[in-house]
C-alpha cells in the first residue's frame, strides 16, 4: 500500500468504555486536518470495517468483548495494530507485540493516556512513510540519502546471503561507522544467544552457494517465498565495545522488522522476479523494555503485597484491587471492578461509629483512621485504613491510593483486656480481704522463708567447702607429681650405688631399707591421689584383711590413746574384686567418723572382717543383695549413737551432724557409692546412746591367687635410646641406668631441640623415652611429632601423675607404654624390652 503524505490518516478505535471512546473522538476531531477517527462498538463491527474499508491504524484494547486483540491480526495484513491495556495485562501487551502488534499503551488512572496514544499512532505513520520512500522512492539519489541518513532509525539493507551493503548514519548510536559494517553479516549486531532464534532451520535454497555462507535469519527467507508481512522481533543488539564476557550492559534491547517485501517495487529484479536483498529497519525500544521491566514490578509489588490495596477513580470507583484483599473480603474482581468503594462499608451502625468512606473521599486530602468494613459474606470487621490521594501534575485529584490491614483480633484483644482488667479489679478487692483475714498464715509463711534462707545459706557454706576440697585435690595431685620427681633420682641413684656394693656389706641392707621407704613414700603418693580422685579406679582381687592393717597401723598414730581400737579378722577371708583405693578409703572414712563420734574421746572401734552366706530371705530386704557368699566388713563404735531422723539423711552429700568447720558432710556419702558402684550393701544400726554400727557386704570372689617371683630379673640390651626430660638430675640418673644396661643413650632436656634432632637423625633411635610434663613441647605432643616423622619408631611416656592419662589418649599419640615415677631399674629395663620385642605391659 503507497501513502500519500498530504492524505488524512485514517483511525479505528475499537474499546468497550463509552467515556473513552468520545473522549478519543474529541481528541481526533482537534487535529481533523491530519486524522479521522471510526468508533467501533463491538470486536464484529471491527472485523468488518476492516475487511470493507480503508483503515491506516487500529488501536484496540486488549479484551473487547470478551475478545482477544490479537485476534485481528490475521485480517490486518499490513494494517499496524496498537493495542491499549491495564498495566496488570503487561505479559499480554508484550505477547501481542512479538506477535505482530506494532506497539503498546498503557491506560492510567483517567483519559491523559489517549494523548499519548495519538502519538504512537503518529510515531508509526511516519515509519511506514519512510518505508514506502526507502522501496518506492521516486526520489532523486541526493533526496534519498538526505531522508534516510536523518531518519532516527537504523535502516540497513542486506543481501540474500545476510551480508551488509548499506546502513544509515543512525548505526552510530551502536558504536559503529556506517562503512566498517559493509560486507559483515548481519549477525555481528545481534547477540549471539538471540541470532539462534531468528535464524531459519535450513540453509538457503539449492540454487544458492553453501560453501562459507552463514545461515541467514528467518524473516529473510521469509522474503523469497513472497511474504508481505513479517512480525516484530525482539533482540538484543550489541553495541562496538561489547565483549562476550561483559554481560548485557552495553547491549541494545532493539525490534528487527523487515521491510524487504515481495513486490514489484520491492527488492526484486527482472522478470523472474529475482530476490535481490532485504530492507530493514531496527528501532530502539529500551526505554519501552525498561519501562516494562519496571512496570512489572511495580505491578508484582501491589500485587503480592501483605496490605490489603484498592486503587479507586477520583470519584471513589475501584479500579483494581489487590489478590490479599480479594482472600480477605471474599469478593472476586468482576464483583468489584467499576463499583463504588462504599459497597465495603454499607451497614454503617446508627450511631456512627465507624467512617464512611463517601464522606472520607469528599475530603479529597490523606486521611488515616479504623473503620467497619463488611465482607461479601455480610461479616464485618475492623480495619486501619490509610486513603491517599494521587495527584497528576495539575494538581486535579485522579486516583484514590487505600490500603487497609484487618485489625479486628487486635479489637477484640482489647476488649479482652478490658474486660480482664475490670475482673482484675474485683479480684484485687478480694484478695485484699482474704488478706486481711489471712494475716496469721501470711507470719507463718514470712517464718518459712526465714527458714529456707538459713537452709539456703547452710547449702552455700557446704558447697563452699565441697570447693575447698576441690582445691585441695588439685594442690595434692600437683604435689605428688613433683614428689615423684624428686623420689626418681633418689630411687635410680641408691639402686646403682646398691648395685654397685657387694650382698654382705652392711651399707647394702641400708641402701635396701631406703629402697622400700622409698617404695613406702610411692604408695603414700598413690594414697594422695586417690584422696583427689585424679587416678583411675583399676578394680582388681584384694584381699581386706591387708588395707585393714595398713589404715588401722595409720590411725594409731593419730589417736589419742584412751581410745582403743579392737579387730576381729578372719585371716582365710578371699578376695572381693575392688580398687584398693577404694576400699582404702571406705574403712578410713568408717574409721575415723567412729572415731570422732567418741564423747570425751574415750570408747572402743571394733573392726570385724568374715565370710558369711546371704540366704534368699535376707537378699530380698535389700536390692543389691542376691543370694550367696560375701564378705561383711562390720566397723562399730561405743560413741552417742544417732536417732531415725539422722540415720534417714547420712548419706546424703552435705548431711553432716557436726559443727561448721569441722566437717564437710560427704563421707558417707562417698562411701555409699563406693559400695553400691562396686555391687554391695551397706547397713547402719544405731540408737541415741547406744553407739553406731556399719555393716557393709562385697560379693566374694574365689580368685587364684597369683605367685610372685621371688627375684626379678633385670632385663638388657645395646639398642639405641633417645631420652627426654627437663629435670637434669632424672636425666643423668636415667642415663647412667640405661648404659649400666648395656644401652647407647642420647639425652636431651629441652623438648625443641630433641625434636630438632630426632628430625635430623630419626634413623639413629630404636625407642624413645620422654618425660611428659616439660616446658616447650609436652610428652604427649612431642611424640606424635615424632611419629609423623618416624611412624614406626616406639616409645615410652614417663609420669608423675598418670591418672590424667588415659590408654586411649597413649593410643592417640602413638605411645607404647606409660610408666610412673618414681622410677626403679626392675620396671625400667622389663618395659623397655617389653616395647622393643612388641610386648605391651601394663604398669
């Protein structure tokens, strides 16, 4: 179709609101010299206007009549449609367009959109003016140029391969000069991920050359089958500096509509009507794109938004609400669209007690307050409401903007609360006389907490003394750590020195009775750490009688004389299965509360060791008694007894009848469950005045008894020993003990540097031997160094105070065997073999 540029354009207006329909017409009529506009009332009268007469442009809106606008595209041929919409249809006025729709507008909240409408129309008249002179120019060549290199657009013209032969001054907008794109296919201005799309899915005809062609967009084939019309492309178009790893920044969003038509005015030549070529032009649509993008989410905003909205005409009509609101109130859009804000809050009471929003809308200014509203189910409820108006920029109010939150669970709390508040009230007059006539039982309890604060402060004292103990076991386990390291020269050094004298001299037997004090003093250790529980509980057969005498030989020296203490043992008494300790401690603790229950300190401590048997009658009084033999230690006392009260609380931890300061309350609870842990029983039997008597049954274990060697071998050899330890006087003792030994000893007392040396030399040792407690690098720490230089080198850990070291810690570390101080040659040289022939011992 040829335009005449002097000729009226003519318009159809096809939209279902009356208003905008004459407001449209009034507009056209303003300009009539340049535009005539035909008002179609229905999607029919359209469709037939358009097949009987000469229309230019159609605008449409996008469902008229329950219609679809792109359903005209079929009948419109070269007719450009314009479709108008909401901005909630965004997604459809974008498919519209890549469909074959020249353009969209959106309607605001009132007519100024028609303006705007009346310039795309113009926008697209012009297009195809310049269309039809750039196919059928009648022009001279000056004249044309002029034209086309001023056009804003870029117009380009291709060859049937794709390749460039001719671009307008507009390609500058892209970063290029019209001349260097000549002879470059079409592709190198569209991004790489969009060609894809616009490309045709086969190659150009047989008749064509295949070799080193590229494949040309589809809209150009499009061409040779005599096409006339081809929908708009969207793409992206890439701009001179852009780069395939800088994104989409210098990217154009453009529209590629071909305008290369089969005729024979077109692009075609001879009388076999040869394709010789397209003709294009892309126009820059990113402002549109960005619009879009923003539009949309504006749109998303409002409608995914957690308040309820409304957007009403300035005269109170809804225009749109929100899907939030639509849940809350029941209503479906169709049953709000284009009715009165007022059908929200129709049943307002009588005394009105909740605004309308006729009146709130008259007031034609922000207006924020409660308000009754009612459901489309007749329910009302409470909402806060916020009205503002939307002002256009002369100042004329042309939407209301409402948005609302359901308050009515808020209401009712407050209801609630104000009715608890009244019970409140007449609750505090009550209580306040059950006070008045309580007051006798308010100074009993006022008593009862005075009491509970004195038990409270007793707890506090007991606690802070159960701290003292602690204290003391930590001073006492650190003691006995530094007490093994001075008994380890001692030991080593009167050993060789004994070793070194002949059996029958005199100063031999003296140098062996040092020997056992020292082995004396290693026991009395072990004692000390057992009373800080910082030692491992081994339970193994013990015989009772032996602990009996040692704690009773202990006592007598501590006693005062007027009191006497009195045994009963039955010497074939076997063995029960306990750690030593253990017992040690429970005949101690027995013991001595005996002793201190002495009035006067005068009396007698019977302590009785015999085998008897539980019979089935006598187990089922007490649960961890079952029927068999056992071995019953009996501690009594001729002291003041207690009452039923006292025995009901001895053993709990705290419990203590004596005054502050001369006891802490936790040995016989210490007792108790060194009994029970161990599967016995413990019996008290005591009257006020009639002294005290503790029965405690051990299961009975027939064991065979274990022969000690009566000599013990020292153990030798000539491997090579690497020796550690800060204390230089335990070193150079256990060197010289070593070499007497027969071994090649290396010693070093700085942790650092014997782990420098062993890096050095690590080949030149067949065990290691390390102190464990060492500035530095500690025992434990230095031999997993070791092993990760050396794995399969072995080695020994010594201890003063092995009971913070368990058999998986030694396993972590990679040690062999841990041996405590104070050390004696015996032990020393059967461990060292032991290791070296992969032989562990337990020590």
């Amino acid at each position: 179709m040829e335009y005449n540029i002097y000729k009226r354009i003519r318009l159809l207006f096809l939209a279902d609101e009356k208003e905008h329909q004459d407001a449209f017409e009034k507009i056209v009529n303003a300009e009539k010299e340049k535009y005539d506009c035909v008002i179609a009332e229905s999607f029919e009268k359209a469709r037939e206007i358009i097949q009987n007469d000469t229309i230019d442009v159609v605008i449409c809106s996008c469902f008229p009549g329950n219609k679809s606008a792109i359903d005209l595209l079929p009948i419109l041929s070269e007719i450009p449609l314009i479709v108008v919409g909401e901005f909630e249809h965004i997604d459809y006025l974008i498919k519209a367009v890549k469909t074959g729709a020249y353009d969209y507008v959106i309607k605001d909240s009132g007519l100024s959109y028609l303006k705007g409408l009346l310039l795309t129309v113009s926008k697209v008249i012009s297009e195809k003016k310049v269309r039809e002179i750039a196919v059928n120019s009648c022009l001279d060549e000056v004249q044309y140029r002029n034209i086309v290199q001023n056009i804003p657009d870029i117009i380009y013209r291709i060859d049937p391969d794709g390749y460039f032969t001719f671009v307008n001054q507009a390609i500058r907008v892209m970063g290029y000069n019209p001349e260097e794109l000549i002879g470059k296919h079409f592709k190198v201005i569209i991004h790489p991920d969009d060609f894809t799309h616009i490309c045709r899915e086969e190659y150009l005809s047989t008749n064509a050359k295949k070799t080193n062609k590229e494949e040309s967009p589809r809209f150009f084939n499009e061409r040779r089958r005599g096409s006339r019309r081809t929908a708009g492309l969207e793409v992206r178009l890439i701009c001179k500096s852009w780069k395939q790893d800088s994104g989409d920044s210098d990217i154009i969003i453009g529209s590629v509509i071909s305008f290369g038509e089969i005729s024979a005015q077109g692009e075609y030549r001879g009388k076999e009507n040869m394709f010789i070529g397209t003709v294009g032009i892309i126009h820059d649509i990113t402002h549109r794109k960005k619009a879009e993008a923003l539009l949309r989410k504006m749109y998303e905003a409002v409608d995914q938004s957690p308040i309820s909205t409304i957007i009403t005409n300035s005269e109170g009509y809804i225009e749109y609400v929100n899907p939030l609101f639509l849940r809350k109130s029941g209503y479906s859009p169709p049953e709000l669209q284009g009715k009165h804000i007022g059908i929200l809050n129709p049943a307002q009471n009588s005394k009105g007690d909740s605004p309308d929003y006729t009146r709130i809308l008259a007031l034609k200014k922000k207006w924020s307050g409660e308000m009754i509203s009612t459901k489309k189910s007749g329910e009302r409820y409470w909402e806060s409401v916020i009205i503002s108006p939307i002002i256009d920029p002369d100042a004329r109010v042309t939407n209301y903007l409402i948005i609302k939150m359901d308050i009515t669970k808020q209401k009712l709390a407050q209801v609630t609360l104000q009715k608890a508040y009244n019970e409140l009230d007449i609750k505090v007059a009550e209580r306040t006389k059950e006070l008045s006539d309580a007051n006798l039982t308010l100074r009993k309890e006022i008593e009862e907490r005075n009491q509970m604060e004195e038990e409270k402060a007793n707890l506090e004292l007991r606690l802070e003394q159960a701290k003292k103990l602690e204290t003391l076991g930590t001073l006492a386990g650190g003691i006995a750590h530094d007490f093994n390291n001075l008994l380890t020269p001692i030991l080593g050094f009167t050993e060789m020195v004994q070793d070194d004298l002949p059996r029958e001299s005199s100063s031999y037997d003296k140098l062996s009775t040092v020997i056992e004090t020292v082995n004396c003093a290693k026991d009395l250790i072990k004692q000390i750490l057992t009373f800080s529980r910082r030692i491992e509980q081994n339970p193994e057969p013990v015989k009772v009688q032996y602990i009996i005498k040692e704690v009773l030989k202990l006592l007598r020296t501590t006693t005062p004389e007027t009191i006497l203490f009195r045994e009963d043992i039955d010497p074939s008494c076997g063995p029960i299965l306990i750690d030593p300790a253990q017992i040690y401690q429970v005949i101690h603790n027995l013991c001595n509360n005996a002793i201190l229950a002495m009035e006067k300190n005068t009396g007698v401590v019977t302590v009785k060791l015999s085998k008897v048997e539980c019979d089935e009658e006598f187990a089922r009084k007490y649960q961890n008694l079952k029927q068999g033999t056992y071995i019953e230690l009996e501690i009594a006392d001729t002291g003041h007894g207690m009452d039923q009260n006292t025995m009901d609380h001895i053993f709990e931890p705290f419990f203590t009848t004596r005054a502050v300061g001369q006891g802490t309350g936790l040995g016989l609870s210490v007792v108790h469950g060194i009994v029970k842990s161990n599967h016995g029983e413990i019996i008290v039997q005591s009257k006020p005045g009639k002294g005290t008597q503790f029965h405690i049954y051990f299961p009975y274990k027939e064991l065979p008894a274990q022969e000690k060697s009566s000599t013990r071998e020292i153990h030798r050899g000539n491997e090579r020993i690497l020796f550690i330890d800060d204390e230089e006087t335990i070193a150079a003792m256990i060197q010289e003990l070593l070499e007497r030994l027969g071994y090649e000893v290396t010693v070093s007392t700085n942790s650092n540097d014997a782990l420098t040396l062993f890096h050095e030399k690590y080949n030149d040792f067949d065990l290691v031997i390390t102190d464990q407690i060492m500035p530095g690098i500690i025992g434990e720490q230095l031999a997993k160094e070791f092993i990760n230089i050396r794995s399969d080198i072995p080695i020994i850990l010594l201890t003063g105070f092995i009971g913070e070291i368990s058999k998986q810690r030694l396993k972590k570390f990679g040690i062999r065997e841990c041996i405590l101080k104070p050390i004696d040659s015996y032990t020393l040289s059967k461990t060292i073999r032991g290791v070296l022939e992969n032989k562990h011992l337990d020590n």
